[in-house]
C-alpha cells in the first residue's frame, strides 16, 4: 500500500512539473511570438495607433475647415451674383 502511495506522490510530482513546465514555455512562445509580430509590423511600416489617431483627427479638422470654407465661398458668389448686373447678350 506504500508503494502505491509512493508512486501516485510521484505521479503528482511529475505532472505538477509538466504542468508548470507547459505554463513557462506558453509565456515564452507568447513573447517570441509577440516579438516577431512587432517585427514585421516595423518592417512593414504600419503606423501605431496613436499616430492614425493623430493623422485621423487632422483629418476630420481639415474636413471641417473644407465645408466651412465651401460654405463661405457659396455665400461670396451669391453676394456677387446679386451686386453684378447680368449682361444681355445680342443674339
């Protein structure tokens, strides 16, 4: 009855240790695979959220500034349309 005992702690010892084993190499092969990742993106030259979160907000400020100034522009050649008289044209 010992030795069943003895082999069953021994068992236990032994698949505790695959198990923290597994839970190291998993951390490990998530870096390497983290870092290879990284890798590629900066070859690639993906920009970093932040920076698209930047270039996006420029963007849509340009927008804005577009409409406005169209807007402003419509205005201008309306208020000139009605100060011009139209010129008849000889036919």
């Amino acid at each position: 009855m010992q030795s069943n005992n003895r082999v069953l702690d021994d068992l236990a010892k032994v698949a505790n240790g695959a198990v923290s084993t597994l839970v190291g190499m998993k951390g490990e092969a998530e870096a390497l695979v983290r870092q290879q990742l990284e890798r590629l993106l900066s070859e690639m030259d993906v920009a970093q959220r932040d920076e698209f979160e930047a270039v996006k907000a420029m963007a849509q400020k340009a927008r804005t500034e577009q409409e406005k100034l169209e807007k402003r522009v419509a205005e201008l050649e309306a208020q000139l349309a009605k100060a011009s008289p139209k010129k008849k044209t000889k036919k």
